[in-house]
C-alpha cells in the first residue's frame, strides 16, 4: 500500500494549498522495514519532526526580526543559519556543513579540510586530472572544501566520480557543470554540492576514470544523469539549479540513504528524480531522504519524485507545473507530505498530483473523489 498523505488526494482544484510551515498531519505509520539497512534511521518520524520544529523556529525568529533594519532572516532555516549568522559566509564557507535539515543533516562535506580552489574549468585527462581542475579535487582522499576562482562552465569528458568527504560549494561564482557529463557518487559519503547549475548533461563512459589517488577504473556506459547516488549515503544537495539530462535530473539507487535534497530548482525535464531503482530491491527499504524547499519548476513531466520503499519526507515544496504527476510511489514507500504547494496543470487528465505505480487503481479511485 502507498501511504499517502491525505493532501495528496485533493488536486481537483487548480491551486492547492499554500506554505504550510507546520504540520497538520502525522504520516501513517508503520514505516517500512528498516533493518534491512545497516544505515537508516531507526526513527524516520522523528526526524521528519525535526525538521518541522526548525521550520517553525526560524520562521519564529524571522517574525520577531521582521521590524529591524538590514533584516537577514526569511525564515528558512537551512539559508538563515550559513547567511545570516552575523560572520560573512566568505569567512566562514565551512559553517555550511552545519546548517543541514532532515535525513542528510550529518554530511560533513569537507569540514575540517582545507579550501582547493578551482581554476581550470578544463577537463583533458580524466585519469590524471590536472591540478587547478575541479576532478583534481573531487577525487582526492580526506575532507576537502572545493570552491571556484570565477564563473566557469565545466564541460566533464567523463562522469565525476566524488570522493568522500567533499563540498563542491559554489558560492561566489557562476558555476555550470554543463554540457558533457556530470555527477557521480557511488559508494561514497559525506558529500555537500551547493550552489551548482547542472544541466544538459549527457551519457559517457567506456573510458578510464579515475575515483582517488589510487584508483582509476573502466567506466561503462552511463546514463547521463544530473547527479547519480549509487551505494551513497550522507549526501546534501542545496540551491542546485538542475535541467535538461538524458536521464535523471537526481537519482538516488542501490541502497543509498540519509540524503536531502533542498532549495533547488528543477526544469525543463521528464524524469526529474527517481529514488529506488526497482520494486525487487530490498536494500531500498532502507532509502531516506528528505526534499525540502524545492521549486519544481518550468516543463516537467513526472517523477517528483518517484519512490519504491523507502520513507521520503517532501517539505515545503512548490510544484508549478508537471505533465504527468508529481509524485509518484510503488513497492511499500512512505511518502510524508508536509506544506507542499501543487498548481495542477490545464490538462484535465493530468490532474493527480501523486500516483501510485503499482496500485493505480485502488489509489485513482480514493483520490479522486472530489475534495
Ligand atoms: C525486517 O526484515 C528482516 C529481514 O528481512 C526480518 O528478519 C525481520 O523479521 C523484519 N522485521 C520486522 C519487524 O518486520
Ligand atoms: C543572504 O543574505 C544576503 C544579505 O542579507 C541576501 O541579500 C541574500 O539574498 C541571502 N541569500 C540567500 C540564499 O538567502
């Protein structure tokens, strides 16, 4: 059974409620399983509780701070706490791995590491990258904290294959890893990408590509997607601006969890986000991931996500338009929707903001029971 939150079911009208920063509703439990995943959440509730405590808090403190003069707060709590902490995040970038909400909260980024900055946006030899490159830095061993000397457009010749314990944090720059293809992160933790445009990302591969200082590996095929999680855990995307990929704008399989996906705007795509790659896959029950503050924008079509297993909490999201249906479960997820805005499209057949893979019949009917 797909466990959806009532306010999924009421999409007849053509604008459905506004930001919620509270929740009016609890998910129903049981969540799924979670012994088969040595790294899931034995709690998933409570962290999603969490998360609607801090959205109530810094929603609190901008209230009371709204009067004052050079006023930063505007009560998100992820960007009031790296933004407005009164240091000026040029001197304090790192601040950044603290300010996470939800099942990615832990990924420490390149806390702790030194600052690598990237100067050449070329990428000539994916096995020996050259220093100055941004996969000289992501492929390094220890925390890093890779940032840019300017705007540049990376085209990768080869999927970047991230090494643990990185930030690629693009802050201060226009940074648009675009064209060729992008981002990897497979079998690897504690991984922050903030402040990215990754788009028009194209498939690779039967190539050599190296993964650490130590390691380089034939690469078959890939998909082309925007950022790929394979065996990944603790993994932050924020402020991302994703579009227009042969594939997933983010796909998150094989067992990946404590992830969350937040402040980021997603357009111009069909498949936009699939996290769990088949019904079968048991490790899957154990995915978590939280998708907060997103802004499911321009031409899209479906997969906003679509999740199999697994416990998906989607927060204060805004989906202004989708072909097909915004969210999508099959095999067992539960799906914790809290605060979203959904703007159904003209099509009358394309109403249903969620739809249940699996069980389309028995959820159609339930939801489309006129609100
Ligand atoms: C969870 O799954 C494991 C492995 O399949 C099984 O041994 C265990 O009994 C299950 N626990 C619950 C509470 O269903
Ligand atoms: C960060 O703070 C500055 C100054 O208050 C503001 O102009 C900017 O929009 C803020 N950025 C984000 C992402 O909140």
């Amino acid at each position: 059974m797909l466990l959806l939150h009532p306010q999924h079911c009421f999409f007849s009208a053509h604008i459905l409620l506004l930001f919620l920063p509270f929740a009016l509703f609890t998910a129903a439990s049981p969540f799924p399983n979670s012994s088969v995943h040595f790294y899931a959440h034995p709690d998933p509730d409570s962290v999603a509780r969490e998360v609607q405590s801090q959205v109530a808090s810094s929603h609190r403190r901008a209230l009371l701070a709204a009067g004052d003069k050079d006023q930063c707060l505007t009560g998100n709590p992820i960007d009031d706490c790296w933004n407005c902490s009164g240091t000026d995040w040029r001197q304090d970038r790192q601040r950044l791995a603290d300010c996470g909400i939800g099942f990615g909260r832990d990924a420490m980024g390149g806390k702790g590491g030194p600052i690598y900055v990237v100067t050449d946006p070329s990428d000539r030899d994916p096995v020996n990258p050259a220093p100055g490159t941004l996969r000289y830095g992501a492929i390094q061993e220890g925390p890093l904290w890779i940032t840019f000397s300017r705007d540049m457009t990376i085209r990768l010749n080869e999927e970047l294959m991230v090494n643990s314990f990185k930030t690629i944090d693009g802050r201060g720059a226009a940074v648009h890893i675009a064209g060729g293809a992008c981002i990897t992160l497979q079998y690897v933790s504690n991984i922050i990408i903030h402040n990215v445009h990754i788009h028009d990302c194209v498939s690779a591969g039967e190539a050599n590509v190296r993964s650490s200082p130590t390691h380089y590996g034939w690469r078959t095929r890939s998909d082309g997607d925007g950022i790929s999680i394979y065996g990944g855990r603790k993994i932050w995307v924020d402020h991302c601006a994703l579009s227009h990929c042969a594939d997933g704008l983010i796909d998150a399989i094989m067992g990946s969890t404590g992830i969350t996906i937040s402040n980021s705007h997603f357009s111009h795509h069909d498949d936009v986000m699939l996290l769990g790659h088949s019904d079968d896959y048991l490790p899957d029950s154990g995915m978590q991931v939280t998708i907060a503050f997103n802004r499911f924008g321009e031409e899209l079509v479906q997969r906003m996500p679509r999740c199999r297993r697994g416990y998906f909490h989607v927060v204060n999201n805004d989906f202004t338009s989708w072909e097909m249906y915004a969210i999508g479960g099959s095999a067992n997820p539960t799906v914790n929707s809290q605060g979203n805005r959904y703007i159904a499209p003209a099509n009358p057949n394309a109403k249903e903001a969620s739809k249940a893979h699996s069980f389309f019949c028995l959820i159609k009917r339930k939801c489309t029971q006129p609100a």
